[in-house]
C-alpha cells in the first residue's frame, strides 16, 4: 500500500537548494528528486531553488535559470547546498550576503545539509568549527586542512551534528535526504520514497 501522509497537522516546511556557479547536478538532483517524491505522497514540503544571482552554469554545463532570491526562512525549514567543481574549490564560494543569510538561518535553529563538496561552502561560513562532518572522500583531506576546528570523518554516508548535516560523494545525497524525511515523517514514508526510486532505503549514516 502506498504510503499517503494527511498534512492538516503538519507544518508546510520550505525545502530551499542553494545553487553556486559549477554546481553538480545529481548533488542537486538526487535530494532534489526525494523530497519532491515525499511531497507528492503528502509530506508538507515545498522545494525552492535559490541563489544569489538568477541562473548558474552546473558542472554539467547545463544554464539553471529563474533561481529564487534567498528566502526568510523559519525554523522548520531546511537548506541544502549541492557541492560544486574542483576548480570552483580553489576560489572563495560566497559572497557576503549569502554568507550573512546562511549564519543567520544556523543562528535562528534553521537544520542545514550539504551534498559533496558543498561541505566546504559550510565551512567558509564556519559552520562546521568543533562538529563532526563529511565529505567526497576526493576532498576530505582538503576539507580538514582548510577548517581545522572541523571534525572531519571518512569512510561515512552522512554525518548529523547539531543542527549541520554532511553527506559523502554524489549519491550519498539520496541516503542524507532519505534519513531527513524518515527522521521527520517516520520509516514508513521514507521507505516508500525509496521504492519510487527503486533504491535501496536504509544505508546508514553518522548520527550525532
């Protein structure tokens, strides 16, 4: 039986993509696909794809147009920032807005999760200072080097940590989204995303 959730007692919660230059696509499109699945069983997610200016070239060289300004968020929301190109990798990733919008969603409680080497947009922002996090293992040894006061741990899906949620390579970004909607709306929904995906549910994480 499909799994169908009622939403009159659920708070519609804003499921925000931040999108830099060189983003990868299926950092954006795996998670992207989960929690839109989610929405159309019932979860009360709504997704929004955000930026700091209207459109971004991904690493694919696909032009992502009409991007939404960056939202006030609650706390009941959630961010996700997909990961980016190596060679965006060796500039620094934000601007002073989308670094104040991010400290400020952290400040108010709001959960935010990178896919990839969005770990270290996090950690430009300082996000991952004394928590425990991960990344694409390709990247990891740069990822500590740059933000010592981090925590870094190999060989996992994902990590949770206080409010910041970290996830490996690429595909791993399906695992971290599939562990955000069963941690919100129970096994039962996230299993059924998962056989609309036809993947496997439950390849564990790091859970703080």
């Amino acid at each position: 039986m499909t799994a169908q959730l009622s939403t009159a007692s659920i708070v519609k919660q804003q499921v925000v993509f931040l999108l830099l230059e060189a983003v990868e696509l299926l950092d954006l499109a795996g998670p992207a696909q989960v929690f839109s699945i989610a929405a159309s069983l019932g979860a009360p997610y709504c997704l929004h794809f955000c930026g700091n200016i209207s459109g971004v070239r991904s690493a694919q060289g696909l032009f992502l147009g009409g991007l939404e300004v960056l939202l006030f968020l609650s706390a009941d929301d959630l961010i996700l920032v997909p990961g980016v190109t190596l060679e965006q990798l060796s500039q620094p990733l934000l601007d002073v807005a989308t670094c104040d919008w991010l400290t400020d969603a952290h400040n108010r409680g709001i959960c935010i999760a990178s896919i990839c080497s969005g770990a270290l947009v996090l950690g430009e922002v300082g996000l991952l200072d004394g928590r425990r996090c991960t990344t694409h293992w390709f990247v990891v040894d740069a990822l500590q080097q740059r933000y010592p006061m981090a925590q870094v741990v190999d060989g996992v899906l994902y990590v949770r940590d206080r409010g910041i949620v970290t996830s490996a390579g690429i595909a791993s970004g399906i695992d971290m989204a599939l562990s955000l909607v069963e941690q919100q709306h129970g096994a039962r929904l996230a299993a059924e995303v998962a056989r609309h995906l036809v993947i496997y549910l439950r390849r564990n994480g790091l859970k703080g």
